[in-house]
C-alpha cells in the first residue's frame, strides 16, 4: 500500500491533511532536536518524511531552541519551541531507522505515527549500577595511556564514581544551569587533593585528570564542531558556548576544592 493511498486517493492532499502532516513533521523534529541530533539531520529528516507523506514543497528550518515547518510558499507553517537538549543518541537511531523504512514504501504513514509515539515515549536508560561501574572504568581509561602507577588508577577509579554521583544528585535537586557538574569538579578537586596529600606515592593532578572523564563535555563538543562543518554556525556555536561553560565550571570546582584541602590540611 503507498503513502498517498493511506490519504485516500492520489492527488494533492487538502489543506488539513497538509496541517496534520506538517505537524506531525514539526514534533518529529523537536524530538530529534531534543534528543542531541544535529541540525542537518533534523532538517533532511523532516522534509524527506513531508515530501513522502504528500507535501512536496515542505520545508523545515531548525536551531536547537525552535524547529519551524512551512509549505506552499511560507503561506502555511508549523513552529514549535524546543524544550531542553540531551543527547540519547538511541533514539535518534531509531527515530532516523522509521524515517529510512517510510521512505522506502516499508512502512505506512500510520505506521510511522505510531511507531513514532512508542519510541517518543519510550525510556532508554540503565541502571544506576551500570553508570557506576562505567563512570569508574572511564575515569581510569586516560592514565592507562601513561602507564601510571596501580594506586593512581587505584583512586581514580572511585574519585571519578564520586564526582559523577555528585553530579547526579545536584541535577535531581537543582535547576541552575552548571552548578551540578561544578559540584562534581568540587568533590573530585577535594577527594584527589586529601589523596595526594595523605598518600604517598600518588599524583593528586593525574587522578583529577583521569576522574573528570565521566563529566566533560566530549559529546557537545564533538557535535559543536560536526555543526561548525555543516555550515550550521548558530548552533554549532551555541553547543561550543555551552560546552565552554561546563567545562569552565567544572575547572571552578576542582581549584576550589584544591584550595579548601590546602588552607585546612595544607602541604599540596
């Protein structure tokens, strides 16, 4: 069964019918968007599934706080805000699957729809245990690239799952933007330093290295300079901006718990 056979009839769709479909396109995008796609993406997406779907001139432009759909000349068109920006590259995936499946006459419109909605609610996410041990096992990956002595991996190992749960536990219990991954500098700044400091044989500047692993900004950035390449310069500076100011807070917090550890214990 084609598209345009699910619209009853072949031909130009009716004004409502183009409504529907350009909405539908519109809240397709903004879960691309809010789910860490990039602005390229969004856009090809949206207009591959419009022009398939019966609306051969719709056009989509995105940033990452609007996604605005139009057609017929910019007569008609759908705007929507964009809520909050994370990555679940997962869903992005399947979301970007669907897309290829419609266009490809294997799946139909409804189809889309309802395939769409499942994947728009549905939760992906692990345990809390999993993104413990992963969080450890990042922190401990960059000193393996120096062959640095067992008690530095040792400690970075557990100073990288304490500044992750700290980061964790201000963003359930705070809404300022990048105060929790400064917590998380804070408490990885304090912990690595009171090592150095009591522990003979250990880098405190090495462990704080390594442990900032589970928290830096590597996806924003990487995504920062894909959209810089794309020509998609607003948003590509907007996610380098953001990603700029993580890490500036996260710097924040590990000299000031560097600082507190030597004004109380002193000798770093």
């Amino acid at each position: 069964m084609t598209i345009i056979k699910d619209f009853n009839g072949v031909g130009k769709l009716d004004a409502k019918m183009q409504d529907q479909i350009a909405n539908f396109c519109c809240k397709l995008g903004r879960t691309l968007i809010e789910s860490g796609a990039e602005i390229n993406r969004v856009e090809t997406t949206v207009e591959f599934i419009g022009h398939k779907a019966g609306v051969p001139d719709l056009r989509c432009y995105a940033e990452l706080g609007v996604i605005f759909v139009y057609y017929e000349n910019g007569i008609k068109n759908q705007i929507m805000k964009v809520k909050g920006h994370d990555f679940n590259f997962q869903k992005v995936d399947e979301i970007n699957n669907l897309s290829r499946l419609f266009v490809s006459d294997q799946i139909t419109y409804s189809q889309l729809q309802k395939e769409y909605r499942r994947i728009r609610n549905k939760v992906i996410d692990f345990t809390l245990r999993r993104k413990i041990l992963a969080a450890g096992l990042v922190s401990i990956a960059p000193l393996l690239l120096f062959r640095t002595h067992w008690t530095n991996l040792f400690f970075a190992f557990f100073v990288g799952i304490m500044g992750f749960l700290a980061t964790r536990f201000m963003t359930g219990h705070s809404k300022t933007p990048y105060l929790p991954v400064a917590c998380g500098g804070l408490v990885i700044g304090l912990l690595a330093a009171i090592i150095g400091t009591m522990i003979t044989g250990t880098n405190d500047d090495m462990i704080i290295f390594s442990s900032l692993m589970p928290i830096v900004p590597g996806i924003a950035l990487t995504n920062s300079f894909r959209e810089i390449m794309s020509k998609n310069i607003l948003s590509g500076l907007i996610l380098g901006m953001d990603a700029t100011m993580v890490a500036i807070a996260i710097s924040g917090g590990v000299i000031i718990g560097k600082l507190l550890i030597r004004f109380t214990i002193g000798g770093i």
